[in-house]
C-alpha cells in the first residue's frame, strides 16, 4: 500500500510536497478528481489530508468555501468573528475487478472537523462537529446500463452499503462527493435556538439581548 501523507505540511513556511508524476495522473488534489482509466487494478492508495495545512487539502478547501457560498449573506463585522473552520480527512480508494462490476473503484472517506454556520435569525455563529464516514462505489457505464441502476442511489457490496456513482454521471469527483455527503450532515435551516427571535427589521438590534422600540 502506497500512503502519501502531507497531514503536517504548513505552506506558509514549507516548500510544496513533491508529488510523484504518477501519481499526479491518478489523482488531482486541486480538483479532488480520479483519473479511472489509469487508476491500476488491485492497489490501494491513502491520502490523508488536513485544510490550511497541506496541498493535498485544496479540494476539502474548495468544498467548505462552496457550503459557505451558499449561506446567506453575513454582515462584515461578524463574518470576521467566525472561527476558522478546520477538517480533516483520510480517503481510500482501491480499484478492483469482479464477474459482477467489472472495473470498479471503491472508496471511503472519514471526515472530522468544526464548521461554523450563522444563525438564520439572528446571525450568532453556531458550532457544527463534524464526524462521519461513507463507503462508495464508481462503475462503468456499460455496468450502471445492464444491471439498469439509473434509480438506485447505493448498493450492497463487500459487507457495506456503498453509494452508487458512474461514469455515466461524468467523471469520478471526490470534491463533489465529499461536498454532497457534507450537505447532508449540516442543517439547512441553522437555528442557535428553536426560540430564536431573530433581529429587528428596521434597526438591526439583536432581539434576544435587548428589546426594541421599532416592535412594540
């Protein structure tokens, strides 16, 4: 097994890791996508991987900045009083061969980390523990049209469920995967809690520490 970790790499004050040319064509840790054609059958590859901290990180970077995206708008001055969000993630990947799936790729990946939404209401940043993990498999078109698998999401195999990918949905993205597990994780609707009275309309006051002339 081939493990590249750069789990301690500070890009600040470290040269950038050398990755082997090889290695650069299975996988791209910029965009987080797997080349499937020349992934080799039979071997097992491990990328450890922490944001801020390695290159291979990048695309765990680019998934968190696209879920904040997608938050409303955050005043400047409390945008700035968010913490910095941290993840962590180990991935695998191994490609095999089977009578059943052909050349298929399975895959894992653990994620642990704190992310930091603001309240829908009133914008009080509420702290989110991340900690799953999720098994998946990437088949071939001609596989995912045979056993017709266009209405299945995940499938039983090697003792685990595993989420259903395909060529035929485009090429093997982990950035998106990760991105599309992580949306599930988190809550659409953050709320710090159920009660929350949210801020005045007129004003802006935080109606949870003061009272407010504009809602008498």
């Amino acid at each position: 097994m081939k493990n590249f970790s750069s789990t301690f790499l500070n890009l600040e004050s470290d040269p950038l890791p050398y990755w082997p040319k090889f290695l650069l064509q299975l996988f791209s840790p910029e965009t987080g996508l797997v080349n499937f054609t020349k992934f080799p059958i039979g071997q097992d590859f491990v990328f450890e991987c922490k944001t801020f901290h390695s290159q291979a990180g990048a695309w765990l970077l680019k998934t968190l900045n696209s879920l904040q995206e997608d938050l409303q708008e955050t005043p400047e001055e409390l945008e700035q009083l968010l913490p910095r969000p941290s993840l962590y993630a180990k991935v695998e990947l191994k490609k095999e061969h089977s009578s059943e799936y052909k050349g298929h790729l399975l895959f894992k990946i653990e994620l642990t980390g704190d992310v930091y939404l603001p309240c829908i209401k009133c914008l009080i940043p509420i702290h989110f523990g991340l900690d799953f993990s999720f098994f998946g498999i990437f088949v071939i078109e001609d596989i995912w049209k045979r056993y017709s698998l266009e209405d299945q999401t995940e499938v039983y195999y090697k003792g685990a469920f595993r989420e259903l990918y395909s060529e035929a949905q485009g090429p093997c993205n982990l950035s998106a995967i990760l991105e599309e597990q992580c949306r599930l994780q988190l809550p659409q609707y953050p709320l710090h809690t159920s009660d929350c009275k949210g801020l005045c309309f007129t004003c802006g006051a935080n109606l949870n520490e003061e009272n407010c002339s504009h809602q008498k």
